[in-house]
C-alpha cells in the first residue's frame, strides 16, 4: 500500500498529530524519496492538484521556462516552490523556497504561519504583502528568495500545495537549478541574508 501512496501522503501519515523537527521531516523525505525527486515527478504523482488559478498566500510548485538569456540571470530555477504575494497582469512576485537550504524554509515557513489565514483546509493562506515581508531583520530568509515571475514563461499548470503539505513540500529536492549548484545558490542566499 505505500508503494501507492504518494509521497506527501506517506509523511502526513507518519507525522500523526505530532508536531515534528525540522530533523524528522528531513529523515521522512530522504527515506520515501532519497535524494533524487523532479518538479516533473511531483507534478507527474499530484497531477489532481494541478489548476490554472493563482492566489496570493497560497504555495504552488511551477514549471518555470528558461529566462536567463533575456533577463541575465546568473542562475534560476526551472521548477520554483512559489508563495506568490502580488499577482499582476504579466508578472507575479513571490517567495521560492528553493532558494533557501531546508532547514531555513522551514523557519521562514514558521515565522510566515503567524499571518496564516485560516487552518489545514484548501482556503488557508498567507497574508502578507511586501509591507511586511520587507522587514528583512524580521524576515531576513525572504531578501534571497523573493524572484519575479513572468506568467508568459510559466509552463502548463500550477501544482496546488494544500497547506498541511507545506512543510513536506519545502523539504522535497525538487529544485532544479540552471547555471549554478544548488549548494552555490544557497551559499548566496546566506551572504544576501547577512547583509545589510
């Protein structure tokens, strides 16, 4: 049977009502998954929670197409885990995870829950807007992570996170960084958050 659960399942499941570490979920994913897991699996194993819609507040995992030559970045990420907090005709501006080593999206994803919005069910959010987010002594994990999106390179649909899995989610290795490592970006991230 677990062979047919997917994996957020299997980890809601193990997690009972326990509050757990940032240790345990770690060790949880690591032994469903290992350390090879796509965005494309994801989207591929959730595809039920694929929609066209997005809010603000909510989390999301996208498919994100090549920007680098028009935008000259040094490095971006091909399949962001987005918390998007302003949504405009053409672009959206939004906190991915995917920039912070683990252990830190758990604890933006904990300082980020005193603005949540509702409890465990579909309709639970983050309300915050760049008012707050901006206060980087605060929130300093947000000064890496926040990126613009064009909605002209997001390919196909969005995978809906239902809030009970964000944090398995933010621990999944579905980051797919193009032009640097993954531990380059995070080394960058911690000199961003440093500074001030």
């Amino acid at each position: 049977m677990a062979e047919e659960m997917g994996i957020l399942e299997q980890v809601r499941i193990a997690r009972g009502d326990a509050s757990r570490s940032v240790q345990w979920y770690q060790d949880q994913v690591r032994e469903v998954v290992g350390t090879a897991y796509t965005g494309a699996q994801f989207q591929r194993e959730y595809a039920e929670n694929l929609t066209n819609r997005m809010l603000p507040g909510r989390m999301y995992l996208i498919h994100y197409a090549n920007p680098v030559t028009r935008d000259k970045l040094p490095y971006f990420d091909k399949f962001p885990l987005i918390l998007p907090f302003n949504i405009e005709s053409n672009l959206v501006t939004a906190i991915n995870f995917h920039y912070l080593h683990p252990v830190q999206r758990i604890i933006l994803l904990e300082k980020l829950s005193r603005f949540k919005v509702g409890d465990r069910d579909i309709s639970t959010r983050i309300r915050a807007d760049w008012d707050i987010l901006k206060n980087f002594s605060r929130f300093r994990e947000v000064k890496p992570a926040v990126k613009k999106y064009r909605k002209s390179l997001i390919k196909g649909r969005l995978l809906f996170i239902k809030p009970d899995d964000w944090t398995t989610a933010a621990m999944l290795p579905t980051e797919q960084f193009r032009g640097s490592s993954k531990q380059k970006v995070w080394l960058d991230s911690n000199r961003k958050m440093r500074q001030r």
